[in-house]
C-alpha cells in the first residue's frame, strides 16, 4: 500500500528547468561570453555547483561569472507560481485527503525550495523538505532518498518517487524506491529507468483515484 509520496522540485512540481536555463543563457549572452554547453539536457537535476562547471571550464573564470550571475539572479527574480505544473495542487490535495504522506527532495538550494513552495502556496502539503545541497552526495547518488526513508521513518516499499530527470530517476532507483517520470513538453530526456512515465498531474490524479481510493 502506499503510504508516501516523495516529490522532485524542478521539473516536476514547477516547469521550473527551461527557465532556468533561458536565464542562464541570457545571462551569458548579455555579457558577450559563449557558455561550454548549451544543452538543457545536460543541466536537468544537477547541483549549482555542478551547474556551474558545465557553464564554465576555468575556475578562475567560473567564479567571477558566478558572482555577476548573483547580481543578475537578484535583478531577474522568479515568480514559481508562474510555473506550478497544471494539476500539482489538486494531486496534492487528493493525497492530503486521504492521509498520504508528502515529502520533497530536491537537488537544489534550500533558499530555492521555500521560494517556490512560498510563492505557489503549497508548503503546508509537505510533511519534510529536503535539499540535495545538505546530504553528502546529491542526485544521482542517492543520498536524498534515504535520508527521506530515514527522517520519514518508511520504508521503501511503501514509497513513489516522482522525478523528471535521468539523474533523479537514477538517484530513487538506487535508493530501491519506485519511481514514476513526469514527460516533460518541450524537450526530451532519458526516463527509461522510471517505472511508469506519465504526461500531466491531472491524468494522474485520476489514476491513483481509480487505482487506490476508489
């Protein structure tokens, strides 16, 4: 039976990847510095440090665009509400009624984290929030995930994870968790590991109406 439900941030609760890419890619452009990738791809679940060596192959130079990216980050804020996932507040609902537990694990900054849950107003739907920045290891290494068994007091078998990305879809299988993929609609990455890929939270809803509460 299942008891929790653990939630990827970006991607999955907020279409939150492509833009912050776009404002990443605008960021260099304004500057007239050509970035080392350019593939959205390549930036899905990883760390802001890991971010950052993708973007820049120089350290030296990695960390003076990093402090001009601080300045640009604070003149270009981001408004999450604008990006919650069609259906993410009623899905959470239907969990909340029927005692299911939430729990958020995701693989960027703290201060990231309560932006968003602040600014779509769905904090109190989750029962522990966890950061990827704040476990030894983060995704793919699954760290987080078990930290959330652990902090949680669950088991695995009583556990989903939904994940977007190849790297937390990894992350929760090495954690021995069931995860479910959110397809993403405007680009494409790898969810072959996932064990069910689904396409909106709406559909889903209904799926785990029909299957569980029904």
């Amino acid at each position: 039976m299942i008891k929790a439900f653990i939630f990827d941030m970006d991607g999955v609760l907020v279409n939150s990847e492509e833009m912050y890419f776009y404002r990443r890619m605008e960021f260099f452009n304004k500057i007239h510095v050509i970035p080392d990738s350019k593939q959205i791809s390549d930036y899905l679940e990883c760390s802001n440090e890991r971010v950052w060596e993708l973007l820049v192959n120089d350290p030296i130079r990695r960390e003076q665009l990093k402090q001009q990216y601080f300045d640009y980050q604070k003149q270009h804020p981001i408004n999450y509400k604008n990006y919650i996932n069609d259906g993410v507040e009623q899905f959470l609902k239907t969990l909340q009624k029927h005692h299911i537990t939430m729990i958020l694990a995701s693989a960027g900054a703290r201060t990231d984290i309560v932006g968003m849950l602040n600014d779509c107003k769905i904090k109190h739907y989750f029962n522990l929030i966890l950061s990827g920045e704040e476990v030894k290891h983060n995704k793919p290494v699954p760290d987080i995930y078990l930290e959330a068994l652990d902090k949680s007091g669950l088991d695995k078998q009583e556990c989903i994870v939904i994940e977007d990305s190849k790297y937390g879809i990894q992350a929760a299988k090495k954690a021995g968790i069931e995860t479910w993929a959110l397809k993403p609609q405007n680009y494409t990455v790898d969810q072959s590991q996932a064990n069910y890929v689904f396409k909106s939270f709406i559909k889903l809803n209904q799926k785990i109406i029909n299957e569980n509460f029904e």
